[in-house]
C-alpha cells in the first residue's frame, strides 16, 4: 500500500498518534497530535484500525525535539518517545490514562478530577539504576531493536552515569543477558542470566511463537556474577535492602521514595487513623510496608502480611523489617489471601497484567477501609479500578507518575475506599 499522508488528531495508550484514513482509525507510532505526517501501514489485519509508522514528518508538532536517546534514534526498542519534549510526554501520558480509565475503568468525567502525570524528579536523562542488555551470537552486547533482531550497541540515555561504562568491552556467552544494577551507594553489579534451555510451544503462527516466548521467559536460568556482588544494597528512608541483582526493585532511582510517601499520603487524605493491619500484596521486598510502618502520621501499623511469589524480594523483607510486626507469605496472591487475618488497608502493586479479577474481588471480599492500587500499564489499572468501582469502592484520589521518562509508560496510584 501507498505510503499515506495524515492528520494526526489524537494520542493513544502505548504512544501512538491517532489519524483517521478512509474511515478507520491509524494508529501512529512516531506521530504527535497537530502533526502532518506521511506514515507506512505496519499493520492491516483488523477491519476497525490499522497501525502505521512515521516514514516523514511534513509539519512537525512544537513539542517534537531532537531524539534524547541516541539508542532510541538508532532503532532500540527503550524510549519511544524520545523525539517528545518531557513535560509533554506527561501531558500525554494524562490524556491516555485518562482515556483508559473513561474507556475501560469506566469512570465518568464527573466528580473526580483525571489524574494528572508528575515527575518523579527533574531529570529526563540519567534515571535508571537498573537494565537489561541482550549478548549476540557474536558476543556483542547490546539493546534489543524496536523492530529487528539486531542488538543496538548505542547506549541508552536513561541508565545513571556509569551504569553502562565499558559494556561494549565486556561481552558475553550467546543467547546470554547482562543484568546491571547500581545500588543507593553507587556500586555497579552485573550478573549474567544464561541463555532459557527449554522453549516449549512448537507452532511457526503468533500462537505458537507468543507460547515459545512465555515459556522462555519462566525457564529457570543460572545466574552467574560478572562484576561486583550477587546482590545490589538500595536505601529508602532510613532502611537498606540488599536484592538480588536479577531481583525485581523500581527501575526509576527516586520511584521507591516517591511511591512509598505517595501511599502515605493518600492514605492520610482519606483519614485512615488508629491501628491499622496490612496486606501488601505485590508486596515484594516489603517497601510499602515499611513506609507506612515508619510514617509518622495518623496510623500504627500493627501487623503486615506481605505476599509475593519471590523469594529473593521476600527474604530481603525479613532482614529489612525484623522488629516490625510484618510476616513475609510465599506465594500467588490469589491463593494466599484467603488465610490471610482481614485487613483494614491493602496497598497492592501487581507486576503490569494487573490485580485482575480473581484478586480485586478477594481484596473487596475481605471489606478493608482503604485500598491503595498502584499500577504499572494504564489499560490494567483502569480494569482493576473499575472492577472496585463496580463493587462499592470509590476512588477518592489518584495520580499518575513518569515512572519512565522518554518513554510512554505511565504508573498510576489512587486510593479507593467504600
Ligand atoms: C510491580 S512489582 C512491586 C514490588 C513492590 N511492591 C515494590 O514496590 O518494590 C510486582 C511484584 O509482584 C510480584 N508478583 C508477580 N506476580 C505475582 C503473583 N501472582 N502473586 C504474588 N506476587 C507476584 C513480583 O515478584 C514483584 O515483586
């Protein structure tokens, strides 16, 4: 097909441009609203839209600004919207949550305010302290490509300085991945996952190709120290937790401090007061639980269940929170919460498919006073706020975060309560 020239008129969860073309939506990748753009047709198969890619900008927006992430300009697939000036891309980032949680959440425009996006500090560049690089055949070291398999060895602009000095020296086993971390002293670590042995899922279609990459995502794989130590020491408030290099921590230097003061605060705007027990669920290494344990406000926490299914995280909370009244519980969320005492507050933080069903109406089942959600992919957070909504709990207040500046993904948090 023709390449196409379009009138880009909106924004899309997933920081697309939105165009019109023959009566069906275009979504474009590259494009800003109030552009002019000439874009291929990356994608055809469904009747109601089509997918398209900027091939040239004819009359560009004045929020578009010279690609801050040279790795992202040479094809990586790390910060889509480098081209995108920061407090933009915010605004951006509000309108496409805002639009989820109308579209999909269901929320209506009345009553509460949309979220708004904030920064998670005054950086644009250089907030990263953790990564993930992918080893070619060759032993070359780089990022995965937006669109072929070729790694990019231009690095990144959002790692913190020095997380990525010396890599392309470094090299690796094929099929390997470096993880990098450094930690709240400024030490770099670096661990080697090896390459997934088993890969299940036998079809040449997307099917067959999605199980294959499912299934070589949950393979076990030895993990083997390159540089520094096996795990990586991260300070929060007055605390210090020690996590396994290739564990789960916030990728954004300043998200662990921001989120966990957030969720104090939004839990005092809803006026939770005297003792309090917890379910931290996602809970990770247990950061919520030891802000709101050493938050200074209205509360007392005086019990805390944090379940996650990582034993890395979860025994980086026992060290961190011994003296605290808070268990660490192994395990699925939906198949732990069940036993778990009632609580009167949940934070809960599911990794990006969200709470979902199940977990939403075990949290409303066990009847807490406030719910703090916190979600990493708009589109499920709007799910699981509506899926509360649906059940008598209202959100009370929200807020949306840059967690990853340069790039289009927005965390949101809100506190909900009956
Ligand atoms: C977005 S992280 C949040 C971690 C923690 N709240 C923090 O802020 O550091 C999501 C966490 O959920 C855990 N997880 C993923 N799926 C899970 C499940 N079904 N049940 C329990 N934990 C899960 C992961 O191990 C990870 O620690």
């Amino acid at each position: 097909m023709a390449d196409l020239d379009l009138d880009v008129t909106g924004y899309a969860n997933g920081g697309a441009g939105v165009a019109r073309h023959d009566g069906r939506v275009v979504f474009v990748t590259g494009a800003l609203p109030g552009e002019r753009v000439r874009a291929r047709i990356v994608d055809d198969r469904k009747a109601s839209f089509a997918r398209a890619a900027v091939v040239e900008v004819l009359d560009a927006s004045e929020h578009r600004v010279d690609e801050q992430c040279r790795a992202a300009a040479a094809g990586a697939g790390c910060c889509d919207l480098s081209f995108v000036d920061a407090d933009y891309a915010r605004e951006l980032g509000a309108v496409a949550l805002s639009d989820v949680l109308t579209r999909i959440g269901r929320f209506s425009s009345d009553g509460l305010e949309a979220p708004t996006v904030a920064a998670l500090g005054d950086e644009v560049t250089g907030w990263r302290v953790r990564t993930r690089l992918a080893v070619a055949a060759d032993g070359t070291v780089g990022l995965r490509g937006r669109k072929s398999a070729e790694l990019v060895t231009v690095p990144c602009a959002a790692p913190v300085a020095g997380l990525l000095d010396g890599i392309a020296e470094l090299g690796g086993a094929a099929g390997t991945e470096l993880v990098l971390a450094v930690g709240s002293d400024g030490r770099r670590h670096i661990a080697e996952l090896s390459a997934p042995t088993h890969a299940g899922g036998r079809g040449k279609d997307r099917r067959g190709r999605a199980q294959r990459a499912r299934s070589a995502r949950s393979a076990p794989r030895t993990v083997r120290t390159v540089e520094g130590r096996p795990h990586v020491e991260y300070t929060v408030g007055k605390r210090t937790w020690s996590i396994p290099v290739t564990g789960f921590w916030q990728a954004h230097r300043n998200a662990p401090d921001v989120y966990s003061a957030t969720a104090v605060d939004l839990l005092e705007t809803v006026g939770v007061t005297g003792d309090v027990h917890l379910w931290d669920l996602y809970g990770g290494a247990g950061v919520f639980t030891a802000a709101l344990c050493d938050a200074d406000g209205g509360f007392t926490v005086t019990g805390s269940d944090i379940v996650d299914t990582d034993p890395g995280a979860l025994a980086a909370a026992d060290r961190v929170l011994a003296g605290e009244p808070a268990v660490t519980h192994r395990g699925q969320v939906a198949a732990t919460i069940a036993d778990l005492t009632d609580p009167d507050v949940v934070v809960s933080d599911p990794p990006r498919s969200g709470a979902g069903a199940d977990v939403v109406d075990a949290i409303v089942a066990a009847s807490p006073s406030a719910v703090v959600h916190v979600g990493c992919d708009a589109a499920a957070f709007a799910r699981d706020l509506g899926r509360f909504a649906a059940q008598g709990y209202r959100v009370r207040a929200w807020q949306g975060f840059a967690a990853f500046p340069m790039t289009h993904h927005v965390e949101g948090m809100a506190v909900l309560t009956q």
